[in-house]
C-alpha cells in the first residue's frame, strides 16, 4: 500500500537542521565524529524511524545513521524524534544506491537491514537490497571486522539473500528462522515487527561478515 503524501513533510524535514543530513558526502570518512566509542551503525530502509530511534537511545555510545529515499517516512521519523533526538543520531533521505558516495571504504561497523521491500517480481531482483551489485558496495564500507545484520518477515527474500550473500563470498556467521521464539533485549522490537509477532508470524534474522 502506498503511504499517503504528508503536506507538512518537507517543512519538517526542513527544520530538522540537527539531525538531517542534506550533503552525506561532506562528512565521508568522518561519521565517527557522531561516536563516543568509534562505532558507525547504518540502517538502510529505515521506514518510520522505529528502530533507528530506539536503538540509539539504547546504544547511545555508538553513531547511528539512518537512510530512508521515502520523503513522508522519514518525515514520520523525525515527527517521532522531535523529542528525543540524540547527538548521536543523523538521517540521511536519499536512495542507498548512492552510499558509496557518502561512506569511505572501511568506515562502518555495522549495516542494519530490517524489513527491507522484498520486490517480488523476478524483473525487480537487482532492486533488493541484498542484491550482488549492493553486497559488493556494503563489503568496500564495511570494516574488515564488520558485519550486517538483516531481519525480515518475507521468507522469500530470506531465502533468496542466503544464496546471494553465499554467491558473492560472504559468511553466514548467525542464522535464525524465528529471532522473536526468545528475548532479545540488546534488539530493539519496532511496532511494525511487534504487528508480526502477534500474529505468530516468525522473524528471520542473520549475520554476515564480508
């Protein structure tokens, strides 16, 4: 379903001078400025801004960057932060087929995928976000002991980003086909994943290192 236009979007996208990143390319290789401890997390797709929110309230030492192309969720994102944005805590409203352009290589410690859109139709594979072009972009930024962690609700794409990342050369260090069955406190639960879990629906989660 297609997220209805918010008028007040750009006017609030526009005020958030403190947290809004307009030219990412001018802080490449130097996101850690943003660190207490020297660590740079980037989610990529992140929505409504549920996890990017909660995790750096949670993790408060570490940089946390997020990228959303959606003018109207990141504007959501920022209604949500009004209140409680933290130093730490920069967004990034453009599409992540350009990161390579706004991180240097060896830069991030750790690449969040949650919910990525699964693109469904074979003719929009190359559009997924664990496609082979993307995973080579993600292996030049990431550090050498870095890694990414994807959660998703679509087994489809779970199974087609296993064989992608296996394809490309990467390693499968944790795997999960229902992440919610225990607790996890150190990870964060957005309202859009508690929705699954209350209709019994499993997480699937993994870890890759480049």
């Amino acid at each position: 379903m297609r997220m209805r236009k918010k008028p007040w979007a750009k006017e609030m996208i526009a005020s958030r001078t403190d947290c809004v990143v307009e030219q990412p390319e001018s802080l490449r290789g130097r996101w850690n400025e943003y660190s207490q401890n020297g660590e740079v997390r980037v989610e990529i797709g992140s929505g409504k801004g549920d996890y990017w929110i909660s995790m750096a309230h949670l993790y408060p030492e570490c940089a946390w960057i997020a990228i959303e192309k959606s003018v109207d969720c990141a504007a959501i994102a920022l209604k949500k932060s009004l209140d409680n944005t933290l130093d730490n805590m920069k967004l990034i409203i453009n599409d992540a087929a350009n990161i390579e352009q706004w991180f240097a290589e060896n830069e991030i410690d750790v690449i969040h995928l949650n919910f990525s859109d699964p693109w469904p139709k074979k003719s929009h594979t190359k559009r997924r976000l664990t496609y082979g072009t993307f995973l080579e972009q993600y292996r030049r930024i990431l550090k050498e002991d870095g890694k990414l962690i994807m959660k998703t609700d679509n087994a489809s794409l779970f199974e087609f980003s296993l064989l992608s990342f296996e394809e490309n050369g990467w390693k499968l260090a944790e795997v999960s086909v229902d992440w919610r069955r225990n607790e996890h406190p150190e990870d964060a639960i957005t309202e859009y994943e508690r929705n699954f879990m209350e209709l019994a629906q499993p997480i699937y989660r993994a870890v890759w290192r480049p």
